[in-house]
C-alpha cells in the first residue's frame, strides 16, 4: 500500500525547494555527490511559493524490485524534461526508463544524457535523487478502478489502434530499481519556467561560457596532420568563414582508442609551436579524447588501482570518483592545459548497448567508489565533466567543452552534448527539449546529403548553443564537397562557391548575435533560466505551443524557426504577442499558425515587441580587442529595451558592465553601469522597425 512521505510536513529546504525522503535512500546519488553549491541568494530573489499539490500528495511504496513514487496529476498537465530526449519533446502519455544509451533509436527513454528530472505545465517540477535507470510512467497507466466501458477501438491503421486513449490515466508514477529509499527534489513555480530556473539555481545556476566559445567552431580531419591543419585554417580564413574554436580529433594523441593522452610527435612535431600558430590565427584548441586510458600512458600506472574490473577498448576504465584518480587524471591534464589546450571533447562516456559490439562497462561491474556499473553509466559524465572544468575554475577561466554523457545537476557545467546520430529533425527537437534538464545540445554538421541539407543544417547550428562545424571524417570543409567519399578524395563539387556564400551567411548571423547570446547566458547563470528554451517552457498554457518541438526561443526576444531539407515553406507557431521578421517586414500578430516561405538562403528567425535587438557588425572571430559596433534594431516602441554584458570575454569574477539599450522615441540610447573599463561595443546605427 502506498504511504505518505513521512517529512511532508518538513519546511522547505531552500526558498521553493523541498525535499521528500523515503525509506533508506541510497549513499552515491546525484545530490550526494554534488560539488558546487546551489545558488541561495538567486533562490531567495523569487516569488514565494508553497509546496506543490502533487508533491504534498506525494505517495511510495517498497517492493520487490525496489521504490515506486506515486503523484497525482491534473487532467490538462503536460511535462518536459528527462534529459536529452531526442525523439520527443511533450512526455504525457509515455513510458522512459533513463537508460544512458550512445544510440538512443526509438522512444524508450534511452539518452545520451537521461536526468530523472520532470516539469509540469501547472508549475512546478521534481528531481528523483537517483543514478538509477528509473522508469517515469507519465499518466499512462489506466486504473482498473476507471473501467471507461463504451464501444472500444475500431481502426484500420496501426497508429489509430494504439493512439487510443482511454482512462483518466491521472498518476505519474516513477520507479526507482533497487534502491531502499529514496528522496524527491520538490521546486515550485509558479510558473512552468520559474519551476526550470529554481531547478538550475539549485544545481548551482546555469553555466557562462568563454565568448570565444560562443562564437563558430570547427573540427578538423581526425587523421590530419599539424601541416593539414595549418593549410585548413588558412583556407577557413582566405573564404572568410567566421571561426573561433578549432576541434583536434583523436589523431593528435599517440593513441586514442584507448587514449594516451600524449601528443603525436609525428603528426603534429613541436606541438607547442603549432599551438602557437594556431592560437596566432585568432582560434582556440579544443582536443577530443575519451577517459579509457591506454596501458602504456603516463597516466595508466596511478590509474590502475582506482579503475572498474572491465576494460573499454583495451584501456582501464577510471573511477573519478576516487580522489587518487582524480588527482592524476587532473594534473595530466592541467599539464596539457598549461601548454596550450582550451578545451576538451569528452567523448564516448556513454556506452552502447546496440551497435555491432555493445561497448563500454557492464552494469555488473563494481567500482573501486563503491558505485556500481548502472549507477557509474549515469554519473560518469558529469563527474568527468567536474574533473576537467576544476581546471578552469581554478584559474578562474570560462570556456566552453563538449561532452556525450550527462545528468542531473548539469546546468553549471559549460559542457555542450553531441551525437553520432544524424537526424536532422532529431537534431533540431533536442534543442527544444534539452533546455527543460539543465542540460546544451548541438545539433552539429558532418557531411550533407545535398548542398540544401548542408545549408538547413548550418543556418540551424548556427542558432544553437554551441555552432559546431564536426569534419572528423571528413579531409576538406562540407561547403566544399558534401559527399565524404568525395571529400576524402579531394573533388570540390561544382556548387563549393554557392554552398560557401550560404555557409558564410549563415555562420555570419551566429557572430552578430553574439554580444546577445553571451547577454543570455549571463541571464542563465543568475536567474537560472535557459538561454535556448522550447514555446512551452514561456507559454504553456498555449495548446499550439505545447507541442512545438522544432522552434525554439533564443534568449528573451527571438524565436528560431529552422528550416528541414527540402522545406521551402514552413508551419510557424507564433506565441502570443506581436512578432516581427527579423530579416525585415511588419508587424506579425502572435497566437497564430501560419505558414511562411523559407526560401534557402533564410532561416526564419522573429524578434518580439519591444525588444532592442543589438546586432553586431560581424567579426570573423573575437579577439582580446574586439569591440563590436552595434546596429540596434528596435522593435515597436522598443518598451523592453536591451540588456548586453561587457567584459573581457573569459573572467569568472572579473570587472564587467551592465549595458543597458534604452530608446527615446527618436534615438537608441547606451548606458553603461560597472568597473569593466575596457570596451566591447559602440553604438554604430539603429534602426526603427514601427
Ligand atoms: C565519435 C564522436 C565523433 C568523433 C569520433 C572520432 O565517438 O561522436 O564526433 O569525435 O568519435 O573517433
């Protein structure tokens, strides 16, 4: 029989926040093994709220197979979150079990980065305390006590027999394998958004990324040698393609696959020299590895004793979690960090199940930690997350990495998660649903299948969290050969010049927005809430809006409309309000679906009412010196105004300013309030768009 909890009547643990015990939870859970604190003071500054209905009607029981968490929900709640769900936005009426899964094929809850994190549209939002992979029955299960009679189903198509739905089906119901006990995270809203944002402020507020790696990134080649690479970069640059991250793959290292962690003298001789040339070109140098350790690296002999009983691609599997191991790996590489490196690609720390060999440690293994191989699956990347970004705090650095695993209490990590799958609709959606966890997604470019795929997915990465450009298997950049059996063989297609200009345009748009968008993250680390949201987390309770999973909203006053291949119009949900074009036209009333032209070289982007858009003059990357020269767009009366951030672009606490963009009716006014003396911006034109 299910029991009430028995600290329901517990204060709330922060402002907005409870916690519900039950049973003997667990010692290794997410919370337990925290490391940076929640974000008090941003806790306190939100509205007061008591605790949720569902929460304080919040229900368990043991059995057998281990908790189940039972919570009454309304008829017209929807819910988001559960990590990196690539193949659905909206959950109601699905089953997921959080598997960490590297090919997550079908809707079963199998993710990249699973976070036992749910929202609701009524406003408010829970975090199951667990490593476990949990199985969320959001209100699928139909009550025997509700028998619904009636005539049953009679269909003639597959998806009309099973979309039937009957019953009330007003329970989410969540079980915990395994576990004893278990403690539920309670954040109120009151609304959908605040409920998101209490969450982020509680894992520690949102991440603030370098400016530099909000800018474009490319990889290059996994086989290129120091020379190629040069040769890539100065062709980058001749083409004027705006580029600030140059990603090195697996050939940089002696050996990946397990990797050494040591520099390839004959791929890339003197490889300091090359960091300085490359560094000389206006880039940084992110470098790809994974944390399987080959037996023959400086790091294997401190490793062995703290690693799992199985190997991953012959190499040991460390426990980060044991300080010993974290203290080598991190002194590894803060000697790689010292001589040049500004960030990593944490590969290949979720595991499959279902490629041709499943690879990666068993759920059977135990680590030294104590943790087992289910639970060490889910906490692997953000503990090796955790591991490399101390290097970064310590010095008291922002950047920005990539990462393929994650999980709950993710949100101050300046970690962006990637895939090998390739779909570019799959691609667009985890924009719009991996803002309800915590969690960056990109939907980055490879090759095309034609020179408009190529162009559709650009214009889409390039308003996403992180603008990645991944060539590893390709020699020679997309835009000049799409097809990576031609790209290998060096045959520029006959179309490069064309594809180039679009590519350029596209990648050009991400670098006049990007005094905005690091405005955005500023937001995100204060107040917690994403700077890349789907409609429903700002309007959920628009029915159209609920279910939009392939636009998103780019900080307060742009909505992003990406175009799929062969698209050359496209259904538009506008939320309520009034938008305009960004790309210019009138006035546009919100509240509506319509269908607009998306002609190739447009990716429909709308500015909100009252918005002070600054769009900067592009620059092809950022420099120490860099001062963007503002064309402010402003939007009907322009009453929201605009809010930049100025800065030096990589301190954590250093001097800033607070810039404000305000309109008089007549003129775009700047004003600047803080210690940054240095400049980033001037005012260069503005526009009214009445
Ligand atoms: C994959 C990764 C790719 C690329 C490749 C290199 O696991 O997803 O982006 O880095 O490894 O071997």
């Amino acid at each position: 029989m299910p029991n009430p909890f028995p600290n329901l009547a517990d204060p709330a643990l922060l402002p907005g926040v409870w916690c519900l015990t039950c049973g003997e939870p667990e010692a290794l859970t997410p919370v337990s093994l925290r490391e940076l604190p929640p974000d008090r003071a941003a806790l306190a500054a939100l509205p007061p709220v008591s605790l949720p209905a569902a929460l304080a009607g919040a229900a368990w029981e043991r059995t057998a197979r281990g908790i189940v968490v039972r919570l009454a929900v309304g008829d017209n709640e929807e819910f988001y979150g559960l990590g990196l769900q690539l193949k659905s936005l909206a959950q109601r009426g699905r089953k997921k079990t959080l598997r960490v899964n590297s090919d997550p094929v079908a809707d079963t809850g199998d993710s990249h980065a699973p976070v036992p994190f749910l929202a609701s549209t009524a406003g408010w939002a829970l975090l199951v305390d667990t490593a476990r992979y949990a199985t969320f029955h959001v209100a699928c299960i139909q009550p025997a006590t509700e028998l619904p009679g009636g005539p049953g189903i009679l269909a003639d198509t597959t998806q009309a027999l099973y979309a039937g739905r009957v019953g009330s089906r007003r329970a989410l119901v969540i079980e915990i394998p395994h576990a004893r006990g278990v403690s539920v995270y309670g954040f109120g809203g009151p609304t959908l958004r605040t409920a998101v944002a209490r969450y982020n402020l509680f894992s520690g507020g949102g991440c603030r990324p370098s400016l530099k790696g909000l800018g474009v990134w490319y990889r290059a080649y996994g086989k290129a040698t120091a020379a190629d690479i040069e040769s890539l970069v100065d062709g980058i640059r001749a083409d004027h393609i705006p580029c600030d991250v140059l990603g090195l793959e697996p050939g940089w290292q002696t050996a990946a696959y397990p990797c050494s962690f040591v520099w390839s003298e004959e791929r890339f001789p003197g490889h300091r020299g090359f960091l300085d040339r490359i560094h000389g070109r206006g880039l940084e140098v992110n470098c790809w590895e994974h944390a399987f350790t080959h037996p023959t690296s400086p790091l294997a002999p401190a490793l062995r004793p703290c690693s799992g009983p199985s190997a991953v691609f012959g190499g040991l599997v460390p426990d980060l979690l044991v300080p010993e191991a974290r203290r080598a790996f991190a002194a590894h590489h803060e000697a790689l960090v010292s001589e040049g490196i500004d960030g990593f690609k944490l590969d290949e720390c979720d595991g499959s199940d279902f490629t041709a060999g499943p690879w990666s440690f068993p759920e059977t293994d135990t680590f030294p930690s104590g943790l087992d191989g289910e639970c060490m699956h889910s906490l692997f990347g953000i503990t090796y997350q955790r591991t490399l970004d101390a290097l970064w705090r310590a010095r008291g650095r922002r950047a920005l990495h990539s990462v393929r695993n994650s999980h709950a209490l993710a949100a101050p990590y300046p970690f962006v998660l990637y895939s090998d799958l390739y779909d570019l609709k799959d691609f667009v959606r985890g924009v719009a649903v991996a803002g309800f966890s915590g969690l960056l997604w990109s939907p980055e470019v490879r090759d095309a299948s034609s020179t408009e795929d190529l162009v559709r997915r650009v214009q889409a990465v390039a308003l996403s969290p992180q603008a990645l450009i991944n060539a590893w298997y390709i020699a020679m950049p997309p835009w000049r050969q799409i097809n990576t059996a031609r790209n290998q063989a060096g045959e520029v297609m006959a179309d490069s010049a064309a594809a180039t200009a679009l590519v350029r345009d596209a990648l050009r748009l991400r670098l006049r927005l990007l005094p905005y968008l690091d405005a955005a993250f500023a937001r995100y680390q204060a107040s917690g809430v994403p700077p890349f949201r789907a409609l429903a987390m700002d309007y959920p309770a628009d029915p159209a809006c609920r279910s939009v999973d392939d636009q998103w909203l780019l900080g307060e006053d742009l909505l992003v409309a990406p175009v799929l291949t062969s698209q050359r119009r496209r259904r538009l949900v506008l939320p309520p309000g009034v938008w305009r074009p960004l790309a210019g036209g009138g006035p546009v009333p919100g509240g509506q679906t319509l269908d607009i032209d998306a002609p190739l070289d447009l990716l429909p982007v709308y500015v909100r009412d009252g918005a002070l858009l600054p769009l900067a003059e592009p620059v092809e990357y950022v420099g120490p010196e860099t001062v963007f020269r503002l064309q402010v767009q402003v939007h009907g009366d322009g009453r929201h105004g605009g809010e930049l951030v100025e800065d030096d672009g990589v301190s954590m606490a250093g001097p800033a300013n607070r810039v404000d963009l305000t309109w008089d009716g007549s003129a775009v006014h700047l004003d600047r309030s803080g210690s940054f003396t240095g400049r980033r911006f001037e005012l260069a034109a503005w526009q009214h768009h009445p």
